[in-house]
C-alpha cells in the first residue's frame, strides 16, 4: 500500500527511506513510556499483593446471616457433634451391663448409646476400657472423659446367669444359681431354640451350628463351635462354659474304602481336591487299612487326618 502511495506522489528513493527512517522514530517516541514503565516495574512479591480470601476480617461488614465467601480458611472450624461439651454426671460403671437410662445419665446421646446397646445385643462384649474406644459412635474425647469410671466385671458363668435372672426392681433372684444347669447346652442333641437361649447366639448362629453338626455327623469336642462361620471368638468364650457333649452319644462316620469322590467331598473337612486324591490312591494301590495308610496320600497333613479321623471307619 506503502508503494503505491510512494508511486502516486513520484516519491525519490532517498525520501521513501527518509520517511520509513522517521516512521521508526515516531513510533519509537510514541512506545517510550510504556517501555519505561515496564522495565521499571518492581519484581513480583506475593507480599506486596492484598490476596482478599486470606485477609484479616476484623472491619468485615458483612450482615448477620450473610454468608462470607472470604473469610480465612483457617477460620473454618471442624464441627464434630461428639465433640461438643456433654453434660452429664459421671459415676462408675459396666459398660456390659449399663442400661439406657444409664448412659443417657452419663450424658451420651440418644444415636451413640442405641450403637452400644445394638453392639451388646449381636453377643458383642467389652473386656478391657479400651474395646469402648472402639465403638465408632464414641468419639476419643468421650472416651477420655468415661475412662476413668469404667469397671468391666470378669465374665463367669454366675454373671451370665445372674444377669438374666434379674427381677424388675434390678436385684437377683434367689433361682438364679439353680438355673445353671438348665443353661447347659448338649451341643450333639439340642435344637435351634435351645441354642438361641445362649446370650449372643440369634437364630442365624443357631441355625448354622445345627447346619453344621449335620454335615459334620455329629461333634466330637465343644471347640468345633469355634468353626461356625462369622462366630465372634468372643461370643464362643462366652458360651463355652453353657456347652457339653454327652459322653454316650455317636457321631457318623465315613466308610473311606467305599465312598465316591463325592460323597467324601461333602464332609466338611474333606475339599474336593482331597476326596479326588483318596479315590485316585485307593483304586491304584487298594483299600486303606488305617490312618498310616491315608498318610500316603499327598495332599492329607497330619493336621488334616488330626481332625478328621473321629470321623473314618475302615
């Protein structure tokens, strides 16, 4: 556009160079300034900067009820309700046997001792200080409030009997020690609602333990109990002193040179891999004659054969 201009008004080489040499130092004097300022600008320092979220809020005028999308993050607070200054009286006392009014005495809320009173009733137990911690409802400074009035009373066979045998002013019944013996359970020959009697067992564990018994053939000692699957160890500490087998009572047992794969696999303790193992031994060397027989098979351990031998007729 420049060179049409120039050729219109028959401009000289020598004056369109003059002109382009004067452009440049117009253009030069017109930018000066701002390339000044720029080079003059002080370096970046955060301090020098007024950052607005983190600024004091002493002469904040915001109303009342006006939400502050400015305040320090710092100033947020971490409003935990069990954290909360609790009124309550505090005196000593059994967190397994505490009722309702008691905790609520304690000045625990409604929601946090309907948790523990829900934990007791599953056969949960507490048996030192700490296991209250546990509880998810009660938070550290709750616990370290309670702490020091906790006394957790030794769980016996009398306790679980007297705790049932109370009468409606709170004391025990003068029955309560004659009681004992119909708590016991012959784990071999009772049914689901003599199971359910035992303080933590509910129908599901009643259920299985009769389950069991049935795929086993019978017990042969009270600490297969421990075996029912999701049982606390707790609660089968707690019902050990209820249990017996009755001396005269026989379990089946399994014909281990005539069952198939199958059947075997059904026992409980036999797997399918074992019970294919047994058949495969037995039909290439013959008939076991005893336990130093089964022995041979690869995949039975002596923990294996420990367990299951109550069980084998030959």
């Amino acid at each position: 556009m420049l060179r049409q201009f120039f050729k219109y008004f028959k401009f000289s080489r020598t004056e369109q160079n003059g002109f382009f040499v004067l452009s440049i130092l117009m253009l030069f004097l017109f930018s000066f300034p701002f390339i000044a300022n720029f080079f003059s600008k002080p370096d970046l320092n955060l301090e020098n900067y007024n950052i607005q979220a983190f600024t004091s809020v002493e002469n904040d005028t915001t109303d009342v009820g006006q939400s502050n999308e400015y305040r320090s993050l710092g100033e947020q607070k971490d409003n935990n309700p069990y954290d909360k200054k609790v009124e309550g009286i505090l005196f000593r006392f059994d967190p397994n046997r505490l009722d309702q009014a008691g905790w609520l005495k304690l000045g625990l809320k409604e929601k946090q001792v309907q948790v523990i009173l829900n934990y007791r009733e599953k056969g949960g137990r507490f048996y030192k200080k700490e296991d209250l911690a546990k509880i998810y409802s009660i938070s550290p400074a709750t616990f370290k409030r309670l702490k020091d009035y906790i006394e957790i009373e030794p769980a016996t066979v009398k306790n679980q009997v007297q705790s049932i045998e109370k009468n409606s002013t709170g004391w025990f019944t003068n029955n309560a020690e004659n009681k004992l013996k119909s708590l016991e359970v012959d784990i071999n020959n009772a049914d689901t609602t003599a199971f359910i009697a035992l303080r933590g067992i509910g129908s599901t564990f009643a259920k299985r333990i009769v389950k069991y018994r049935e795929s086993l053939g019978g017990f042969v000692s009270v600490d297969q109990i421990k075996e029912i699957y999701g049982l606390p160890v707790e609660t089968f500490e707690a019902i050990l002193p209820f249990l017996k087998i009755s001396s005269h009572h026989a379990v089946s047992k399994l014909t281990i040179n005539e069952l198939d794969v199958k059947s075997l696999s059904k026992h409980p303790y036999i797997s399918f891999k074992q019970s294919t193992a047994i058949v495969n031994y037995r039909n290439q060397h013959g008939h076991f004659r005893n336990l130093e027989d089964l022995k041979k098979v690869i995949l039975l351990d002596d923990d294996f054969l420990r367990k299951l031998a109550p069980y084998l007729i030959f």
